[in-house]
C-alpha cells in the first residue's frame, strides 16, 4: 500500500510546524506540501494530497476547510472557532460530497480526549458541573473549543439522565463572575503566562465532589492525535466532531 499523502496548511505556527515534524517522521505517511500564510491552497491540489491537515485561525478556517471539501480532500482540522452555524454548514457540504470526510477536534491531546470522555461519564451521577480552562495569553478565542465541546458533552448527558438545572442561587453577576453559560454549564477561562493548555472538570453532589484535570506541557502532545486522525479518515466520510470518533473508548 502506498503512504498517505499529507498537506499540512498553517505550517508555520507552534501546532503546524510540529504537525510538519510529525508527518515526516511517521510510517506510512509522505509530506508532500506544508503551506504558510501567504500560500495559495491550490499547492494542496497540485500536491495531490489525500489528507489535509488545517492548523490555522478561527476566521480562516471554514473558508480553509470548504475550499479541500469541494475538491474532495479529507481534512483534519485542528483549528478552534466552528460553533453550531458553521458545522451544520460544513456537515450540508460533505453531504454533497459522498466519500470525502472532515474531522473537526476541539483538541488531540488522547489524555484531554479522555478527560471529555470521563467527564460524560460522571455527568449523569452529580448534581452540580463547572468548567475551567487556563491557556497562555497568545490564544485568540475563549473559551476553549476544548471546554466548550466538554460542557456541551456534559449538557447532553446531564439532559439524557434527567437532571434539571445546575443548582446556582445567583441572582445578580454585574461583572461575569460566573463565566460563560454553555447549555447550561457554567464554563470559566483563565489566560495566564507560564500556562499552555489545562482543563479541570468539576463535579459535585451532597457529601463529594470529583474533579478531572487535563494538562498539556507541549505541542507535542498534540502529534499522536493528528497522526491517528490522517491515518483514520481515508476509511471514513461525512463529519465527525470530536477524535474520540476515530478512537475506541
């Protein structure tokens, strides 16, 4: 069997250049473009890739991720800032592109995969739920697309096992002290120097409280994730959101 052909767009950044690394030094995958800026997406075509990997912005990323769709590129997107309007945007265009597949993961850190997952888990046995996320101060978005896929995994949950509202007698916030409000989880972000990427999940009911922490030291952490994602998605089609889609959990 022949490699994989991997495009990586946003290859100068922090996640794209050890995107980059990643791919070329992994078995069964060939490097074929690595795309700046000021690259024009068109490489990625004349490159014959079979999988894109998007490491960009949030404003560039679903214009990004439409143009390799519509060319039937399998792409992997790692890029924050895809709320409901622009997924459902997405999922109507793989529609009309039957065997063409785009993953969207909020993150691919496999220990923060597994926190989201726990944290589905627990959700259905506790009363209470809160979300914080502490990132360095050079991220562009808040919160997290990594928090906000937590609280809605854990509204859904929540809302599968019956439960009412989070108990919260607040009756006046003036200043946001109490965080954005995601289905109904409260979600808090911090952006802090000296910090990369940590989520704590809490929960708690009468008598305990459980709390799940996730830290990410390095991009690093980031490459086993990706590197699963490509090889993954030529077997799939359509949208999946979340790389626990592409694990067995």
């Amino acid at each position: 069997m022949s490699d994989i052909r991997v495009a990586v767009i946003g290859a100068s950044g922090r996640m794209g250049s050890a995107a980059v690394e990643a791919i070329r030094a992994a078995d069964g995958l060939e490097l074929v473009a690595a795309l700046g800026s000021s690259d024009s997406l068109g490489a990625v075509i004349a490159s014959e890739a079979d999988v894109a990997v998007e490491l960009t912005v949030p404003k560039a990323t679903e214009d990004n991720v439409r143009f390799l769709v519509e060319r039937g590129v399998d792409t992997v997107v790692g890029t924050t800032g895809w709320d409901a309007d622009r997924l459902a945007r997405l999922a109507d265009l793989l529609a009309q592109q039957p065997g063409t597949a785009a993953l969207i993961a909020p993150n691919f850190s496999i220990g923060a995969v597994l926190a989201m997952h726990f944290a589905e888990l627990a959700a259905r046995y506790f009363d209470s739920a809160e979300v914080v996320e502490i990132h360095h101060p050079r991220k562009l978005d808040a919160p997290s697309g990594t928090a906000l896929h937590t609280a809605q995994r854990i509204a859904r949950a929540r809302a599968e096992a019956g439960w009412e509202a989070v108990p919260d007698a607040t009756e006046a916030d003036p200043h946001g002290a109490r965080g954005a409000v995601i289905d109904g989880i409260h979600v808090h972000a911090i952006r802090q120097l000296g910090m990369n990427a940590s989520e704590e999940i809490h929960f708690g009911t009468s008598g305990e409280a459980l709390t799940i922490r996730t830290d990410t030291f390095s991009t690093s952490a980031f490459m086993p994730g990706i590197i699963t994602a490509v090889k993954e998605i030529g077997s799939r089609s359509g949208l999946a959101v979340g790389l626990e889609n592409y694990l067995t959990l």
